[in-house]
C-alpha cells in the first residue's frame, strides 16, 4: 500500500534536521526520490560546514522558462518548550498533524513529493526545478550559497517561483529582510581605582545605543507599502552588548550587535550606513575610544510586483483573493537575486512555526497536494 502524504510527512519529520545539525541523510532521502521520478539532480554541499548541502533537481526542457518550487530542510530547535508528545515523531489529533516542521516547512515538501507522483516525466513541456535548501533558519544562508553558486557559473532560475512556507494559503509577495550589524569599541584598559587614566569602552557603547535608538525613531517615521505591511517601517534592535573582562578593570573593548529589517525593495546596507556615519561622527580620529562597524549577515527583502503569471494560477486556490506581505524573511529575497520572482504561499500558519506543538491541518496538507499538482500542470505541462 502506498504511503499518505501525512505518512511521508511523518517520515521527513523523522529526521531532526535542526540548523545546528547535519540534514544529509534528508537531502539523500530526497534525491533519491527524485531520482526515482525522473529528476536530474544536483548536490550542492557546503564544504566548510558539516553535513550541509543545497538540493537542485530539474525535469523537462533545459532552460524553458518554467517554474521553481523551493523550501528549506531544516528546522528550529526544540529545546526548553514544553511539547505535549515527541517532536519528532508526528502525533495525529483531532484533524491535526503535530510535529516540528510540520508546518515550517516538511509539510509543503511532503505535499510536494505526491504532487508530483502523479505527474507522468514525460509530460513536463517547460522546466521544473525543485529548490531545497539548507539554513534558512539561521540567516537563509543555504539559499545564499546556492544563488551565489548559480551567478558564478551563469545560470538562471525560472521567473515563476512558488515557496511553500505556512501562510494560510494566503499569496505573500514581499517581506523585509533581515540584517546583522556589529559595532566594536576599543578603549584603553586600566585599574578601577584609577579609571580617569582609562578608557571605558562600555560607557562609549552605551551612548552609541542611544545613538541607534534615535536613528530607530527617525525611521519610524519613514514608511512604505503601508496598505500591506503589519508595521511599514524599518524595525531596529538593539541586540547584544558584550564587553569587559573584571570589576577592578576599566573595560577596553565591547561588542554591540544590532538587528535591522530593510524594507521591501529598499537596499540592505542604507541603514547600517546611517548608522555607521553617525557613530564615526561621534568617534572621530581624535576620540579617545575608536569604532569600527561592520555589516555581519543579510537575508535580504522580497519585492515582486503584482499581477504575475504565476499569482494568476494561485488566486483561484488562495484563501483571500488580494496579495499580502509576509512579516518574517524567506529564501525568497536571495532567489530573486537571480532572476526568479517568487511569491510565498504554503500549508499551515506561520502562528504555530517555531512553537511547542507545531502542527499542520491534515485537510490543509492533503489540498496542497491538490494545489501544487494544479500549478505545475498549468505551468510545466501545457
């Protein structure tokens, strides 16, 4: 007997593929089936970090301008929430398929898989290609090596991209990014009992957050896409501070960790340039404390202009017939970078993802079956 769509997803929820830990095996399992269907795959292993690899398989006429369906392997951890049964073992209750990644995102993987079975190989006329992608997680940084990968060796993706993650079936066409700033400060260290011979790093962090927070302000004040967006600003957090080494020491370095999420469309680095100007203008070259600012990590935002193709065959299967905007980042942004433009629309709410209990709908998962075997017909086989 066959297996069910809630069967594979039990089976790909199985494997704990959490960020900090190798999803080999998964890619494998993956592969394989894909192989199986008639895919052409490719690995695409992340060398320096273990156990890592980005997932490509392609069916039908190279280069014919097709569809891409992506999502991410791995999943958040569940350390320290309070889990009603094994994470890692799906439970069925009341309609409801608990597990993590049930949601964020196996279940549009598995869902994918039996779209698929029932497509004959020989009836792709244009190109389907399967994204999988490690890390997105922490940062999207599979997906970030892959489309660097793909730039460097000239190739392109199909425009019309689907990424499976939980929006209620809602069409999500933009999202903010996410960006990782790191601002050091480098005093001079001295004995506490005389701390007017030092330079207290610390002290110089503290007014710098000031300086952040009033930049926060001022881009609050500066919105966009406002009919869409849950909060149409440039959101800022003041992370991480970390310095000093003793109490009887006047501290000489401190680290501050600063978050910000770009808007659509606006370009990663504008606000970390903001920002750095302001605290070089504060410390010149002749302060006492010096500073040195650095952008850490990007996911960049999504921006796809309204009316694509690939909206118009996902509109009769949506929940809400308008497009949306996502407030949490996707491999989306680093796919667009590449010519794809993705619009983001899955089984399951992004509410429960990353929570004890994680679930997905059992009807929600078996109509994206539905759903994607519809969009892939209509895209690659007419």
């Amino acid at each position: 007997m066959d297996p069910t769509v809630s069967d594979t997803l039990a089976r790909l929820v199985a494997w704990p593929t959490v960020s900090d830990r190798p999803l080999t095996a998964l890619a494998a399992h993956m592969a394989q089936i894909h192989e199986d269907q008639g895919f052409r795959v490719e690995r695409f292993e992340a060398t320096d970090l273990h156990g890592k690899v980005n997932l490509v398989a392609s069916i039908g006429p190279p280069g014919t301008d097709g569809l891409v369906l992506s999502g991410h392997m791995d999943v958040v951890p569940t350390e320290g929430q309070p889990w009603s049964s094994d994470p890692f073992t799906v439970a069925w209750r009341e309609g409801r398929l608990y597990g993590r990644g049930t949601a964020d995102m196996k279940g549009f993987l598995a869902a994918t898989l039996h779209a698929l079975a029932r497509i004959e190989p020989g009836a792709f006329r244009r190109e389907l290609v399967l994204v999988w992608t490690h890390d997105e997680e922490v940062g999207c940084l599979g997906s970030e090596r892959l489309a660097t990968a793909l730039h460097a060796a000239g190739r392109t993706l199909p425009a019309a991209c689907l990424i499976g993650e939980p929006t209620d079936f809602r069409i999500l066409r933009m999202h903010p990014g996410h960006v990782g700033m790191e601002v050091v400060f480098t005093g001079r260290a001295a004995h506490s009992s005389r701390p007017d011979l030092g330079v207290n790093a610390i002290e110089a962090a503290a007014e710098a957050v000031g300086i952040v927070k009033a930049v926060a302000s001022e881009l609050q004040e500066q919105t966009a896409h406002e009919d869409l967006l849950e909060r149409p600003w440039v959101a800022v957090n003041t992370a991480r501070i970390q310095g000093g080494s003793a109490i009887n020491i006047v501290p000489d370095r401190c680290v501050v960790q600063i978050g910000y999420r770009p808007l659509p469309g606006m370009h990663a680095e504008d606000v970390f340039e903001q920002i750095a100007a302001r605290l070089h203008a504060r410390w010149g070259p002749a302060a006492d404390a010096r500073v040195e600012a650095r952008i850490s990590r990007v996911t960049p935002s999504l921006l796809t202009e309204e009316g694509t193709a690939l909206q118009a065959l996902l509109r009769p299967h949506a929940s809400a017939p308008d497009c949306g905007a996502a407030s949490f980042a996707t491999d989306g942004g680093n796919l667009a970078a590449i010519g794809c433009k993705p619009l983001v629309f899955g089984p399951g709410r992004i509410e429960v993802a990353h929570q004890a209990d994680e679930y997905v709908e059992e009807a929600q998962l078996h109509q994206a079956v539905d759903v994607i075997e519809d969009v892939v017909r209509q895209q690659c086989c007419r």
